[in-house]
C-alpha cells in the first residue's frame, strides 16, 4: 500500500520538473509583489535583487529574462539589456523552426495535467514579443545607432504581422462561449479589437523611418498606427502631413475630410515627439470557477477551478499634459497595453478552459487510484495535493508599462524646457529641420528621462 501511494506522489510530483517547488504553490504574481513595489518606490537596484533568476529548463526562463531586460533598462543599464532581449528572441526563433519542440510542448502540456498551468513553458505573447523588439529598437536610438534600431522596429512589426495572419481564421463564437465563464473584462479591453496590435510599436517605426528620410515608409507605418488607433491627433497630422508631402493626393483628400489640417511649417523650426509611458501593467488576479466533473458512475461531483483575470478597472494616467515652454501640449495615448493583456487572454480562453477540464478529469483518476491502493491516507494526501497546487497561471510580463502616449510640436530651433508636474525640467535643443525624441518613463515615485536626436 504504501509503495503506492509512494508511486503515486511521484506521479503527480513529476509535473514539477521545469519549475521550483515554491512555484508550485505559490503563483507568479504573488511572488512578483514586492519586485513591482520596489519599482514604484524608485527602488531599482532592490527590485533588480528581488527579481527570481532562473535557468533555462525552468518555465519562467524567456519571462525572467524579459524581467531582467526591462529592469536592467529602468536602472539605465541599456547595454546589460540588449543581450538579456536577445535571448528571448533567439529562443523564440528557436521554438518557431524546431519540430521537435511539438514534443516537448505535449510532455509539458501532460505534466501540466497533474499540477497546473505554470509548468507550461512560458511562450511571450505578441504583444510581449512587439514590446521587446520596441525597448531593443530604443536601446539603440540612446547609442545613435539607426540601423539597428530599424532592424528591431521590422521584427516588431513582422510579429503584428504574422499574429494578424495566423489569428485571421478563428472563430469568434468559441472565445464567446468560453468566455462567459469569465468575470467582464470590457472596461479593461474596451475597444481593442484583438491583442497583438500595437500602435506604439507602428509608430516608433514610423519616427525611425522618417528620421531616415524613408517617408513612405514611415508613411505606410503611421497608417497603421492610425488604423489602431483613429482618434489621435497627433497620428491624424502627421498621416496628413506626409500624405500631402509624397503626393498621394488621393489619400490626402480622403484624409482632409475626416481630419483638421495639420499645422502649417514654422520657418526655422524642428519637431519634438515625447513619448511617455505609466504604470506597470496589472497583474493577472484569481477567481474561482465550479464546474461538475462526472465518474464513471456517472455521479456529477462539482470541483473548483482556479483561473486567471485581469479585474475590470481601467488603468487612469496621473499625467495628461506637458509644458513646453508657453505651449501646454496634451498626451495623446498611442496603446495601453492593460487592454492588449486583457484581450491576449480573453483569446486564450477556450484552451485554457479545456485544460482546465482534462486536468481535473486526470487528478480525479490519480486521486481514485491513491484511494484505492492506500486507502484513507492516499484519499486524504491526494485531495491535499490537488487542493494546494489548483491555482491560476498569472504570468505575464509584469514590469511593463500600462500606457504609452504621444505630444508632438514644431518649435523654433535653439534651447528649450519641457516641464512636467512634480518632476525636474528637462532641457533639450531642437536643431532646424532636426527631430528630437524625449522618451518619459513615471511609475509612481521612479522617473526617468532620455533625448536623443534623431
């Protein structure tokens, strides 16, 4: 009896093998907790100690990376970053081309079976995976290297590209019939349409290219952008400005009837993008779902499923508005990437749910069989077992953003002060015909600031 009771543990303890006991039982955003405090706190140097590091056969290993890259750029170590981003890349280049990993991907998927979600390895998303390629495009631009950040603004947009292409045949009535077992998430998701496409990254695109003097393609990304998002101005004037600029008329006086005219040249003038991010993304939370499991003979027993949810309150920017100078430029946001995490899983509901059934099912025969071999005792630690490691998979890249918003202004070419509620001036020059980016980060109490020209 008590070898099989024994055989039986191991059984369901051999879903642990690519992640540590503690992950085991205590989830991902729970062990996240005092990183994102220490963040908000302007803690950098605490937050980067707190951070779990693990290797590559555990799980979490390309969302630890992603951790450490985004904390290493919140501390200015850019150049610590750049290899940590592309590891993620390389493996997930890896994960695209290799067969074999069909294989892995289904022992993984059985382990996940007796314990939980977590033991998936975890797979970036596409909005993951655009952010990425976004921060390596802006770790160059601090070196003034515009050919390699126009080589990650391309990977940015090809994984838009191929999540739109491999999203366009699925059926909308399978998320919808998943989903209502789902607490609402409308608020968060509002009106995004899907959860790979980000006008931040289409528009970081379009600057770079138009830096470069390559308008059309800029042109062809700020349309994008503008597609995503409709109703920011500042993506309504620069399509129209270059519209008429290329001479494509037709497009210019479609444009023309929907927009106002973009503001006329200023001799001597430069332009200014400020680009500014807040927040951290929320956190996945918990909630528990009752569904009725049959046995053989054919009894319904109702068992608690643990899933994850993002609650429904959208995310409310403390800072809506810069000075610069006499002219009080309003923030325009460009994403907020809560909605593109909030839709991401709304999409992966219907597998999610199955998952969720097949793994009850199979704790439900391991917990039978312990009862059978070891009686009480088998029955007891099995219901342990099952109770204490049911809990939601809540990973995600936690050390993003919430929002990114967008000002842009054509001022006179010389010294200038960009000034912003309860922070330092920040003075920057602006060269004639030049384009200067200021990158804002505000995350409660840390601020951090870069300008570059372009």
């Amino acid at each position: 009896m008590q070898r099989s009771v024994i055989f039986g543990f191991c059984v369901m303890l051999s879903g642990c093998s690519t992640i540590g006991f503690s992950d085991l039982f205590s989830d991902y955003a729970t062990q996240m907790m005092p990183v994102r405090q220490a963040i908000k706190t302007n803690n950098i140097d605490q937050a980067q100690q707190l951070l779990p590091t693990n290797g590559p056969s555990h799980s979490n290993y390309l969302l630890n990376q992603l951790e450490q890259a985004r904390l290493s750029n919140l501390n200015n170590q850019n150049e610590a970053a750049k290899p940590q981003y592309e590891v993620v890349y390389q493996q997930m280049e890896i994960k695209r081309q290799a067969a074999k990993i069909q294989v892995s991907a289904g022992l993984e998927q059985s382990n996940a079976l007796l314990t939980n979600d977590s033991v998936i390895g975890y797979t970036p998303a596409a909005y993951e995976m655009s952010m990425l390629h976004s921060y390596q495009a802006l770790n160059y631009i601090y070196q003034h290297n515009l050919e390699g950040a126009l080589v990650e603004v391309r990977r940015a947009n090809k994984v838009q590209t191929d999540a739109l292409t491999a999203n366009q045949d699925n059926i909308d009535a399978s998320v919808k019939a998943a989903q209502k077992h789902y607490p609402s998430m409308n608020e968060v998701i509002n009106n995004v349409k899907n959860g790979y496409q980000n006008a931040f990254t289409f528009y970081l695109s379009g600057l770079l290219y138009q830096s470069n003097k390559q308008y059309d393609d800029a042109y062809i990304d700020y349309t994008k952008a503008l597609e995503i998002n409709p109703e920011n101005t500042y993506l309504q004037q620069i399509v129209l400005q270059l519209a008429k600029q290329q001479g494509f008329d037709q497009d210019f006086a479609e444009y023309k009837k929907r927009f106002a005219e973009p503001p006329k040249k200023i001799a001597n003038s430069g332009d200014v993008v400020v680009l500014i991010e807040q927040g951290l993304v929320p956190e996945k939370d918990e909630f528990v779902l009752r569904l009725p499991i049959y046995t053989s003979g054919g009894d319904a027993r109702f068992y608690s499923l643990a899933m994850p949810v993002y609650k429904d309150r959208a995310y409310m920017p403390t800072v809506n508005k810069i000075s610069i100078g006499s002219q009080i430029l309003p923030l325009s946001p460009l994403v907020r990437i809560e909605a593109l995490a909030a839709k991401t899983l709304e999409e992966q509901t219907p597998a999610r749910v199955s998952r969720q059934i097949l793994r009850l099912v199979a704790k439900e025969k391991v917990r039978a069989e312990l009862a059978r071999s070891g009686g009480d005792v088998g029955n007891i630690l099995a219901n342990l077992y099952n109770l204490a490691s049911e809990q939601a998979d809540t990973r995600s890249w936690l050390t993003l953003p919430n929002q990114i918003s967008v000002a842009r202004a054509q001022l006179t070419a010389g010294d200038h002060v960009l000034t912003l509620a309860n922070h330092n001036d920040i003075k920057f020059t602006v060269s004639k015909q030049g384009l200067t980016l200021i990158y804002l980060t505000s995350i409660n109490n840390y601020f951090n600031s870069h300008v570059v020209q372009l």
